[in-house]
C-alpha cells in the first residue's frame, strides 16, 4: 500500500470512486425539493429493504400479526442511488438523510422518527408490545439495541464497504473490520449458545435490529463474503437466524420495498395486507 500523508486541511474529493460515490458529500441537507407520497394509514414509512430498512417493517408486520390494527402503514420506496434521500420533504422528516424514516399522522401535529433502532423503541412502546415492561429485562433489550447500533457500522460502512465496495482491495482496513466482524459473530455466538433469542426466551426488538445484518451475514453471504468470514462455525447465530426467518411476519418484512432479486422476494412499495398476494 502507498503511504498517504494526510493535507493539512481535508477537501472533498469527489472522484475517490468507489459504489455509492456519487451520492455520498459532506454536507447535510435537501438537494433538492421533492414532495413525498402520503398514503391511506397513521403510519407512513419511507424506506428501501436495506438492513436498517427491514428491521422496521419486520416489526411492523410483527406488529400486525399480533392483531395490532393501529400498526397498518403504508411503505414508500426511497431509492437511494437516484438521491431520493435527498429530496426536501425527506429531509423534513430524517434531516441525516438516511433511511428508514417514519411520519406518524396518528399525533396531532404528525410525530417524525428517524434512526431505525429509534423507530423500533417508538412503535414497540407505542404498541406495547416486542419491548420488555421488567426494568431488568428492558434493560437486557436495550442494550442489545444499542450494541447493535454501535457493532453494525463495523460490518456495513467498514468491513462490506472495503471488502465489496472499495475502489481497490486494501489489506490493512479488510484485515481490520473482518477481525472486528468476527468478534460480534463469536460474542452473538457465545450468547445464544444459552439463549433461544438474544435476551432469552421471548424474541424482542432487539432480534429484529440484529438479524437483518448478522443473520444476512450468516445465511444470505452479504457482500460475498461469507466463506472469507467462515460463517458457518457460528452455529448458534446460524440456528437463531433461521428460526427467525422462518416467522411469517418475517417472509413478509423482508419484501417491503425490495425492488431488487426474484420476483417472489419483492413488494417495492405496501399499502395494504392485500399486497403479498
């Protein structure tokens, strides 16, 4: 690797290439104005079928199985790589830009929630339900949650973004996210080596926030990466995975706002139960 001695002052560079260049600047804001769609339910939701994007309408769909009626929304696809994220109304409601983004017209004046694990606690307490009332267990919940929010980045931005995505392959930052990767799946292991769900018996939101990207990366190969990760000796993850995606709600959570694969496995955009079929 050539040794790069950093500016005094950093700029941005726009051709440092790699996927996703064109759609990532430094700066914040809308970039133009686009008016969002608004649907028939309470809840609105704009989100592509990303990780971050499936926890929520796996909840959702949860949600819905309970018999939570309150809980029907209408799902808006949001393409990212044409900047849709971007677009002035969006940012009303996710001034980061990133998806999901959930408007809850249901409040007067309508309640915006952006950050997926943020949505996920809003509509759990919301509905009183996947969220523990025990302090000690809400806790446990909890701080899986925000283990997750803190361990994802280390898979996605880091290790996908230059094992998959990078210009060029560099060794030293693979080396180092594969190793911070293979430590949350030897900790996610060891845990569910004793437990059923992350928490112990009863499946949370905390399952529905970890297992879109663990259990991606166990069972699905994310990035094409899953012989190079060797995650099949992760046996407990791998059991857990796929016992949770084995949930109806689940199947259905994982197609809303899927634009891409199989015909079966995509639902761009959910307004109604109706739409699975």
């Amino acid at each position: 690797m050539s040794k790069y001695r950093p500016p005094q002052v950093w700029t941005f560079n726009t051709e440092s290439g790699g996927q996703f260049a064109n759609i990532n600047k430094p700066t914040a804001g809308a970039q133009q104005e686009r008016t969002l769609p608004v649907g028939r339910h309470p809840l609105q939701l704009y989100s592509l079928a990303t990780p971050n994007g499936v926890k929520v309408t796996i909840l959702l769909e949860e949600l819905l199985a309970l018999g939570h009626e309150g809980a029907e929304y209408d799902a808006h696809l949001i393409r990212v790589n044409e900047g849709e994220q971007f677009g002035s109304n969006f940012v009303a409601i996710n001034p980061n830009s990133k998806i999901p983004a959930l408007l809850d017209h249901s409040t007067s004046p309508p309640t915006r929630v952006f950050e997926s694990d943020a949505i996920l606690v809003y509509l759990a307490e919301k509905f009183g339900a996947f969220i523990p009332q025990d302090s000690s267990a809400r806790a446990e919940c909890l701080s899986w949650l925000m283990w997750q929010m803190g361990a994802g980045p280390f898979l996605g931005g880091g290790f996908g973004h230059f094992y998959a995505y990078a210009p060029e392959k560099w060794e030293y930052p693979i080396n180092r996210y594969a190793m911070k990767v293979k430590r949350q799946l030897d900790l996610l292991d060891k845990n569910l080596a004793e437990r059923a769900y992350l928490c112990g018996d009863e499946y949370n939101i905390s399952d529905m926030a970890v297992y879109p990207w663990y259990g991606a990366a166990v069972l699905h190969n994310i990035y094409d990466a899953a012989e190079f990760l060797d995650v099949a000796s992760y046996k407990n993850v791998v059991r857990w995975a796929k016992e949770i995606e084995e949930r109806p709600a689940v199947k259905r959570g994982r197609r809303v706002n899927r634009s891409w694969g199989p015909e079966e496995t995509r639902l761009p955009e959910r307004h109604d139960a109706s739409d699975f079929d």
